[in-house]
C-alpha cells in the first residue's frame, strides 16, 4: 500500500497580509490593516489542505532556518503532514506580500528566497518520497527545472497534478505528464500563448485547445462559475458552491489539493472536482490561506447541508434547484 495519497512538491512562504479599501495604483500609496502573518506559499497551503482533509500527505520543500521556516513547519506538522522532506537552510524563508480588497480579492507579490533553492538534486535525492506516493502535486513557484526533474522520476502508474502558477510557457515533456493540467483563465492565456495558439473565447475551447498540447486532462477553474474538466472523452462543467466570501487567498490551492487527493482516491476527474469546489468554498469565507482550509468533517456537513436544502426545493417545486457561487 502507498504511504502516501498525495506528495506535494513546491514552495513554503511566509504569507504577510493587509487589507486594504482598494490596491493601489502605479505611485500610489494606500493604508491598510495590521499586518498579519501566516504560513502560505503554493506547496505548503496544498499540503496542509490535503491534511486537513484527511489525506496522508508529505511535502517536499524548503525553508529558511528563521522564524518564518519554523511557523511553515509547525503549521505543517499541526496538519498532520509529514515534512521529512522539507530541506532548511540555505537562503531565507520565502515572503508573499499580499493585500486584500473589500470584495476578498487579492493581489500578490512573492520572494522566493529558498523556494529557489528547490533544486533537481533535492528531487532525485527524495526518490523514496514518489515512490511512496500515489498522486504526486506540483506549482511554478519553485524553479522550472525542478518541476521538470519531479517529471523525470515520476513512477509508472503515479499520477502528476500540475497547477502553473505563477504561469509560463510549459515545455512538452512537462505538458504530456499532467493528469490533470490545472489552470485558471490567466494560466491558461499564458500558455496557451507561450505555445504560439490562438486563445479562443470559451473555457471548453481553452481546454480543448490545452488538450491539443499533450496533458492527459485539463481542468479550469471559473471563479463564481465553477469549473470546468476536460478529457478524451470531452468537457464538463462544474458548478461552484454559494458562499459569502471573506477572502480568496489559498483557496486556489485548496482547490487543488482537494482534487489529487480524490483522484488518487479513486474518483473521476469530474467528481474529484465536485468536491474540489467545495473545499475552495469554504477555505474564502475564511481570512488567510492555510488557516482557512476546511476539515472532512466540515466538508461532509456542507455537503449534508446541501443534500437537505435540495430536498425542500424538490418538495417545493417539484425538481431540482441550481445554486452558483464563489470558488
């Protein structure tokens, strides 16, 4: 048996927060709230989401040997992750400076400082990680040669989630091992134009399109619309899950996360994703990234909730209800 449901190989940064009445514009200077720190970074929030929910889950990252090192690596370990291989050392612990909107939108600039450090070496000296691991998850915040190595030592039968974030041109060895390619509307521009195609108007055309360049499946999230996946066998939309959001940061990851877990679980792309989007649901009513994420038990409530309001609308008026919402 597998050790692990999901290993996440990707950044851990220091998340530093203010919330702000509107982001500023170019020369701009605008007050904000106090500042708060959190633990974040893309690879770290995955991890603590996938542990949250129950998965058995490692990260193989690294941190400075700071404060900041030790907040990521606690937060960690509090989510039951298994951080043997979170490598200290050798640069500070990455920073994202994030502001926060009224509406719960954020803009983010990021540091790297050890996330750089991330090299193939550490990946090929990790190989008893992917061996024991049944989905392995991956970002762009950590250099592109080391995502490339990650697919090098892949082994038969493990499957890669690769969300492109921040986005850049993907090479094709790179493309063909994503099972699924996760992107939003600006990764999958950003592709899309990076490999010199024409981007069309409608999501199931990117995907399509996206498709085209070699990933296995591709899924793109849609924000208040949902999702949508698509395989050899076509596309499909996702609806998204009303909620009153309080702040987008991390949910993306959440949402990530979420799905490798159930896809090496067993489920269908597109019922891993039903269930994605509601873990990304509920991680923006939250303030925060990885304090946001929800628990299998507060994902399960939801669901029965949903279940139980289904029925009132089928009693009420004799069919089934749609409800949209926030990611």
């Amino acid at each position: 048996m597998d050790d692990y449901d999901l290993l996440v190989v990707g950044s851990a940064n220091a998340d530093l927060v203010t919330a702000v009445e509107r982001r500023p514009g170019a020369g701009e200077t605008v007050l904000g709230s106090d500042l708060a720190v959190h633990p974040g970074g893309k690879g770290a929030n995955q991890a603590v989401a996938a542990g949250r929910l129950g998965a058995r889950t490692a990260l193989l990252a690294r941190v400075g040997d700071d404060a900041y090192g030790r907040l990521l690596l606690e937060s960690q370990r509090s989510a039951g992750v298994d951080t043997v291989g979170v490598l200290v050392g050798g640069a500070p612990t990455g920073v994202a400076l994030i502001t926060v909107d009224p509406s719960g939108d954020n803009s983010i600039v990021v540091a790297p400082g050890a996330n750089s450090r991330l090299t193939p070496g550490d990946v090929r000296a990790a190989g008893s990680l992917f061996e024991a691991a049944r989905v392995v998850s991956t970002q762009l915040e950590i250099p592109l040669e080391t995502v490339a190595e990650v697919v090098r030592v892949l082994p038969a039968g493990t499957r890669l989630v690769l969300n492109p974030s921040p986005p850049a041109p993907l090479p094709e060895e790179v493309l063909g091992a994503c099972d699924p390619l996760v992107v939003n509307e600006h990764e999958a521009r950003v592709i899309l134009r990076g490999a010199g195609a024409e981007v069309p108007a409608e999501p199931e055309d990117w995907a399509r399109r996206l498709l085209a360049l070699g990933p296995k499946s591709v899924v793109v999230t849609l924000g208040g619309d949902g999702a949508l996946v698509a395989g050899p066998d076509g596309t499909a939309r996702v609806p998204s899950v009303e909620v009153d959001a309080v702040d987008t940061t991390g949910a993306g990851d959440a949402f990530t996360a979420a799905l490798g877990w159930r896809l090496g679980a067993g489920d269908d792309l597109e019922t891993a994703a039903r269930y994605a989007a509601k873990v990304g649901a509920l991680a923006v009513t939250r303030a925060g990234a990885q304090v946001s994420y929800p628990s299998g038990e507060e994902v399960a409530a939801l669901d029965a909730a949903s279940d139980a309001t289904s029925d009132v609308a089928s009693d009420e008026t004799g069919g089934p209800v749609s409800r949209g919402g926030a990611r």
